[in-house]
C-alpha cells in the first residue's frame, strides 16, 4: 500500500515552515524529518508513524487511534501509528504532528 498522498499533504501544510525540515522516504512511506531526526511520516501502512518522547508512549497508547509501532514483532518505545480515524480532523492532525515535531526538536541534530 502506498501512503496516502492527500495526508502527506496535510502534514506538509502543518510543518512547512519548520527550520531543518526535509522529507525523505522511509518505512513505506513519507518521513518529515526536524533536523535529521524523523518527528512524522505519512504510512504506507494507512495514517502515521509517528516519533514521541520514550516516557509518554503509554500514556498516548490511551488515545482509541494511537497503537504501538512494531518493527519486527517487537513493539518499540517511542514510536506509535495512529490510524486514519485519529487524524480525519485539521485538530486531531495537528495534535499528532506537534507531539512528533516537538520530540524531534529536543533532540540533538543528526548531521
């Protein structure tokens, strides 16, 4: 399954103007990166992959969309999908994305 085009779309409208900000294909789909470190990525799998803060994945796996990211059979910290249904309004995108964008920028640059 190829990501879904119209939700990059919408993540790109969200950080364009984010300093460090590239995209890069990654896990079946589009990553947006913050200084090299992956905050969001449109799924190949269906809505997001999403990189947290390690401490607040529990507490965001709360949210009836968010589950955890496998890789492997093996669940990763820090990491989390959130299904279509999560994202279908502007606030609940923006939500996502800022949580991604905000973990991505308290982490040292990648060169």
């Amino acid at each position: 399954m190829a990501y879904d085009e119209d939700l990059a779309e919408r993540i790109r409208r969200l950080v364009g103007t984010e300093e460090g900000l590239t995209e890069m294909r990654m896990f079946g789909g589009l990553a947006f990166l913050i200084n090299g470190n992956m905050a969001v990525a449109a799924s190949g799998q269906g809505g997001i992959l999403l990189r947290v803060d390690p401490a607040r994945t529990g507490a965001l796996l709360a949210d009836a969309h968010a589950q955890p990211f496998e890789m492997r059979g093996r669940s990763m910290n820090g990491w989390l999908r959130v299904d279509p249904a999560g994202l279908a309004t502007a606030r609940q995108l923006k939500r996502w994305v800022g949580l991604g964008v905000g973990y991505a920028r308290s982490l040292p640059p990648k060169r």
